[in-house]
C-alpha cells in the first residue's frame, strides 16, 4: 500500500491549486535543473545536480539513464540508493494532482535495484534492495526487496533468486 498524505480541494481540480502547495520561483528553477539533468551524459555530474540542485538522496554509484524525468514540485521527496540503475525514460513522481484532491509521498528506492526503461513510479511507494522492475511497467504499490516485478497492473513475476542471470551481487 502506498504511502500518501491527502489534500482535498474545493472548486477547480486539484491541479489549479499547484502553486498553493509550491512557489513558482520553486517549479521553475526545478525545472531547469531536472531538464539539464535529463540529458546529461556524465553520470556524477547528473548525481550531483540531483544531489545538491534537487535535493535528492542519491547513494553512490547510483545511474540514472538518459531522459529520467523525476519529480519537479517535490524532487526532495525522492531517495535513490546505492549502486542502482534507473532505466531510460522512467518517471518519479512524488506527487499527484486529481480532481478532488491532490497527493504527497516519498518515493524510497533501495539499494541495487535496477528499473527498467518507461517505468512510472508513483508518489508513496517503496522498492525494497535488490529489487528488479521490468520495463514498461507502473509501480503503484510496494515492492519487496529481492523482488521481480512487471506490468500494468503491477505484479509480481518471481525473485532474484529464481532469475539467476539478473542477481545483482
């Protein structure tokens, strides 16, 4: 289960409330460092905008692929580990605008996960150490360590255990 701080709003959907929960200056200025991140070819030049830019707990060792888009309103909200790989084009949410409410919520990712390339992970979620994420898929709720999983919806497709060529040691 997701863990979400909730907000409801009255009047006009969640998101016409954006900057009530985050200054402009904020989103701009976040903006440009996650672009320039985005495409960055140099993985400790990447880490340390995310780092000290962002504000983002990145462990070492820890590779975001090209085009990683992480969250712009509340990058802070998300802790990287060590020695995992963020595939190409994933998206890192930490927040979610709705009608009726809109959505916080740290995103925790362990130590040597690898996600696959056009993952969204939304705000709230956990993926355990060693956990494996196949491409593609929408983690939209915990994910245990040493677990393999895939989909939308999200399930579970066996463990690093049972995979053999993909542990990470």
């Amino acid at each position: 289960m997701r863990k979400l701080e909730r907000y409801p709003v009255e009047e006009q959907n969640a998101l016409w409330h954006i900057y009530r929960t985050v200054s402009p200056f904020k989103g701009v200025r976040n903006f440009v460092w996650v672009q320039l991140a985005r495409y960055c070819p140099i993985l400790p030049l990447k880490n340390w905008i995310y780092k000290s830019r962002l504000r983002m707990e990145v462990g070492d060792h820890t590779a975001f692929a090209l085009m990683v888009m992480v969250d712009v309103f509340f990058p802070e909200r998300i802790r990287v580990g060590t020695n995992s790989v963020i595939g190409y084009n994933t998206t890192i949410l930490a927040h979610e605008y709705l009608i009726h409410e809109y959505r916080l919520g740290d995103v925790w990712i362990g130590d040597n996960v690898l996600i696959g390339a056009n993952t969204t992970i939304l705000p709230g979620v956990t993926i355990g150490d060693g956990a494996v994420v196949a491409a593609g898929s929408v983690v939209h709720k915990n994910v245990a360590a040493g677990a393999f999983v895939g989909g939308n919806p999200l399930r579970e497709l066996g463990s690093q255990r049972e995979s053999g060529s993909n542990t990470l040691h």
